[in-house]
C-alpha cells in the first residue's frame, strides 16, 4: 500500500511537533526557527536541551509510527525494522 500525499505531510507535522515538544517549544516558534537558519543542534542549544534528547523523541515518534503502519496492515513487521535501522 503506499501512502498518500497527506498520509506523509501529516506524519511530518507530528514528527515536528515531536521535535517541538523535545525542544520545550511551540511548533511554530520551532519552524520559525529552522525557516531562520538555525540548525537543530544550535535550537536545542539555545533551549538548553541536549540533543540526544531530540533524537529520542524522534526516534520514538518513528517507532510508534511503524508500529501503528504494521497494525494497520500498511506495512509488514520487517519493514518497519529495516526503516528503524
């Protein structure tokens, strides 16, 4: 099954908010950031979050995705593995 245009925008959305939420920020002060040249290291500097936290979130973001893509039938289990590594 492949996904649609809005299926993917919308994953994205999350995947920011994710990042937002992780960075104690609100989506839009986040990509106003990022529209700004800042680079995710520099924003998480300035908000005094390390940036592995970051990277936790958007990994768990990204599990919880496959995971629900697995339950609904999109994907198989061994996709979602090769996706998570």
């Amino acid at each position: 099954m492949v996904l649609s245009v809005e299926e993917v925008l919308a994953d994205r959305l999350e995947m920011m908010v994710a990042v937002a939420e992780a960075l104690g920020l609100e989506p839009d002060a986040f990509y106003a950031a990022l529209r700004d040249g800042q680079t995710l290291t520099e924003i998480a500097e300035a908000q005094g979050v390390e940036i592995q936290a970051v990277y936790d979130a958007m990994l768990t973001h990204a599990e919880e995705h496959m995971a629900a893509s697995v339950a609904s039938g999109t994907i198989t289990q061994e996709q979602a593995d090769e996706h998570l590594t």
